[in-house]
C-alpha cells in the first residue's frame, strides 16, 4: 500500500507535462463593450497596435472577456475619450513587450493610519519613484476645476446681487401699487406696524415660495445638464448637484432679501401721510412748517 | 357726557401748492349733536373733504382744535391718532377702498382684527354686519364679485365694525348709479337711526336732502348751516 502511494507520489513529480492554462481574461471598458457589441465571455484578439498579428510573443493575443467596468466619476477623466482594456501586469507585459518595466501602480492602504509611514517607506526605499496620496493627486488634478468653480461662483455672486436689486426694485413697485390700499387700512385705523407686519408677512411667503420654485427648477434643470452631459461625454459624473447647503443658502437669502425688500417698501409707506398716498402728490410744506417741524 | 359728539373751533388748514399758499379752511366752527346727521355741501374746492379729514384726525389744522368724545384729535400723534380713528370714528370712501384679496366677511373683520377682538366674535360680527346691510349670502365674495352698491354696502359694514360712534363719509354715492345711490341713502338713514351720528361730504341733494341739518361751504368758510328737521 505504502509503495503504491509512493510510486504514483514520484510517478507524479517526474510529469513535467505543464498543466493546462487556463484563458487569459481582461476586463473592458462599458463604453467599449456598448460601441462594439461586445459581451462578457466574448473572445477577442489582442494586439500592442491596431491590426497587429497573433502567435509571436509581444505581438497579440487572445482573451476573453470576464468583466465589464465602468468609469468612476472622476472629472479628469471627462475629456477623456479612449477605450481601456485591464489585464493582469504580467500578461500586459509579455503582450506589449516592455519586460518589467511601470510606469504607475496603486497600493490600496487598508487604513488611513498607516498611508503616511507607508508613504514615506517608499519614498525612501524606492529609488526613481514618487508615492502620492491619491487624494493629493486628485487636488492637483482638480486645479483646472477648481478655478471653474471658483468662476461659477462669482457668477453666482452677482447673479445674487442683480436678483437683489431687482427684488427690492420689484417690492417697492408692488407696494407702491397698493398705497391707496394702504391708505385706505391707514383710515380705518389699522396701524404702521400691522401694516408694515403684514407686508412682511407677504414677503417672506413670496419669498420662501419663489425659492421653492427655483428650488425646483434648479433641481430640474441640473437633471437635464447631467442627462445630456452624460450622454455627451458618457460618464456618470454629476456635473450640476444642487445640495443641501445650496437649497439653504438660496432660501436663507431669498428669504432675507425678501423680508429686507418688503420692510424698506412698507417703511416707505407708512411713512406717508394717508392723504399723500390717496392723492398720490406731496404737500409743500412753507418755511414756517418746515421749521416747526423740524 | 355730553351730547356734543364732536366739537371743531376755528380750523384752518393752509398749505402750499405750485408754489402759492392755499387756504383750504378758513376759519370753521362746528358743534356736532350725538345722533346727529349732518352733511357738507358746497362747490369743488371749497374746503369740504378738506374739513372732513380734519374732522377725521386723517389731516392737521394749521390753527384750530378739534375734540371728538372729549379727545383733541388735532394733537394726537399719528400713531395715537390711528388708533382713536380704530375704535372712535368709521370712514366710508367714495371709491369703496375694499382689500382686493379678502372676502366681503374678511374685509369687516379687518379693524375688528386690529383692534384684538377674538376670531369667533369677530366672525359673529361681521355676519351680523352682512345681515344689516343686506348682504349675508354674499359673505364669501371678493370685492371683484360684488356690484359697486355691494362694495359700498361692504364699506359701510367695515367703518361700522368696530361700533364707532361718528360715521364719516365722503361722497359715498360718487361712483354709484341713481337706483343704488337711493338704496345708499336709505342705508346711511338706517345707520343714523340706529344711533351712529353721520357726518357726510356730498354733491349729492338726495343724500344732502336726507340729512337733519346741511352746512354749506364756500370758499373754505361755512355760509349756512341750516337744520332741515
């Protein structure tokens, strides 16, 4: 029994026959997959340059497809408009025929404790490289982005300033439209500060609806620009997000604007006598009155 | 108290306009009767909307006092001034000055509101108002769905609101046609019986004609002041 396991033991280190290879497998690009009607288990044909051979080593070869992968939302990669094909390094290698040769790779960290000490041993043990948070390549990469947004923003800035002008140029032509109202609840006995409150009052509630809609409508309309830019540029980058903290920022100053606009509107009012808004012309007032007055 | 309701001595009310000095009153002395009902009539420009906005505590005499339930309006702040006119005095415009955006029932809530009286009386209230001037189906209605009589009649209910003692109005039956102007006076007859004293500025002779006494004005000063009953 002994000398059976043996023989078959040594029987089977002599077999220098290799075992049969399993195919070589590359993930491609979604994009790749859609423009060319190709499937995961599908078998292509590899080669270093368009229409190169198969068979001799660094020239081609066959794979199949075992993975289809889709791009991150990574705005350097926008522009970016060529297909990818990932395969095992060695394989890459042997295919394109740089021998051991990279260019970059990636050392996925399990924490973020050890990144710096990480970072720094290879640094110091790595001659010729240079490791890099991938966070502080995504801000250098992000520069171009960043001064886009940095415009965005000023653009935001005056269109703030504009709208408010124009908010409060509105209220006072609205209000201003209302004085023989105003007058007329002046008469009746309805006070300036109930007036003005009401005022206020409406204002706000313009004001917190108005931001409402454009709420909406910025909601919808970024909907629309991600829908096409997508579609443009094919990747799931979100190129207008309207966030919380914008939704705060535009109903906080709408709302401030609004109450802003209607307090200086109402004030104008009440502070007209009621016969001056129910007549709509100003009494000159004599020396004498002025003086009095005064 | 006494039964002067309203007392004006010696108002004059001078301004400038285009640069020239306009004597709008000159010189008027008024005692007007609790339960009274009085009308002003006289000429375009001769003081009488005039007299009656500082009759109202709406305007200032340049001299002159004038004391309403013992009160000298004409020295009231504005502020104090506004509230006297919220509880004391009831004005009722030739152009109706309705609050486009509230109901008829909402509308006579208004100074109601104003002066802090509960939702539940107020709303009693006003019901009670539409009844009196005829109009109770119409509680629901804006301004914009009710006939011009209507928006008067609404008027006449919110300057009744807050139960004041003197109803000013000026030209009430101006914009309105002879058959609704009729039912004005008629309206305005009833107020006055019901105790409110009435005073009103009018071109009107039917509604001068209904009055117990008719002062004519000229010129800023009163010509006659005659008691018709």
């Amino acid at each position: 029994m002994l000398a059976a396991l043996l023989i078959a033991a040594f029987s089977q280190s002599i077999d220098s026959t290799p075992p049969p290879r399993p195919p070589r497998t590359v993930a491609i690009d979604e994009r790749l997959a859609a423009d060319a009607g190709i499937h995961v288990g599908d078998r292509l044909l590899l080669t270093p340059t368009p229409g190169g051979d198969v068979g001799s080593a660094g020239s081609g070869d066959s794979v199949i497809v075992s993975a289809l992968v889709r791009r991150r939302a990574d705005p350097s990669e926008v522009a970016r408009a060529e297909y990818r094909v990932r395969m095992h390094l060695d394989e890459l290698q042997a295919l394109i025929g740089y021998g051991d040769r990279v260019d970059r790779f990636a050392v996925s960290a399990r924490g973020t404790a050890g990144t710096d000490s990480a970072l720094r041993r290879i640094n110091d043990a790595a001659f010729g490289f240079r490791a890099y948070r991938s966070r502080d390549i995504a801000v250098e990469t992000s520069r171009t982005f960043l001064v886009v947004s940095r415009f965005h923003r000023a653009i935001g800035v005056i269109t703030i300033v504009a709208s408010a002008i124009f908010l409060l140029c509105i209220m006072l032509l609205k209000v201003d439209e209302r004085r023989r109202d105003v007058a007329a609840l002046r008469l009746m006995g309805i006070s300036a500060r109930s007036i003005v409150r009401s005022v206020m009052v409406e204002a706000a509630l313009v004001a917190v609806v108005g931001s409402a809609v454009g709420v909406g409508l910025g909601w919808l309309s970024s909907q629309i620009i991600n829908w096409h830019y997508r579609g443009v540029y094919r990747t799931p980058l979100a190129f207008a997000v309207v966030t919380p903290g914008i939704v705060l920022l535009a109903v906080s100053l709408s709302l401030a604007l609004g109450l802003i606009a209607g307090f200086v509107a109402a004030q104008r009012l009440v502070h007209m006598s009621p016969l001056e808004l129910l007549s709509g012309r100003r009494e000159e007032r004599s020396p004498a009155a002025a003086a009095t007055a005064g | 108290m006494s039964d002067v309701v309203m007392k004006a001595s010696d108002l004059r009310r001078e301004y400038h306009m285009g640069g020239e000095l306009v004597r709008a009153v000159r010189g008027v002395t008024l005692e007007i009767a609790r339960g009274d009902y009085v009308a002003i009539v006289g000429p375009s420009g001769c003081g009488k909307s005039t007299l009656l906005n500082l009759l109202g505590g709406i305007d200032r005499p340049t001299t002159g006092s004038v004391t309403i339930e013992g009160s000298r309006i004409d020295q009231l702040s504005d502020a104090a001034a506004t509230r006297f006119r919220l509880h004391h005095i009831g004005f009722v415009f030739q152009r109706f000055y309705l609050m486009p955006a509230l109901t008829a029932i909402e509308n006579i809530e208004l100074p109601m509101a104003e002066a802090k009286i509960p939702r539940d009386k107020r709303v009693r209230r006003g019901r009670e108002l539409l009844a009196y001037v005829g109009l109770e189906a119409r509680y629901g209605h804006r301004p914009a769905q009710l006939s011009g009589g209507e928006q008067q009649r609404v008027a006449i209910a919110r300057a009744l609101a807050n139960k004041p003692q003197l109803l000013l109005a000026d030209e009430p039956t101006g914009e309105l046609d002879a058959k609704t102007g009729t039912e004005m006076i008629e309206l305005l007859a009833q107020v006055n019986r019901d105790g409110t004293t009435i005073v009103v500025v009018t071109h009107d002779e039917d509604l001068a004609g209904a009055a117990h006494r008719v002062v004519h004005m000229r010129d800023g000063v009163v010509v006659d002041d005659r008691r018709q009953r």
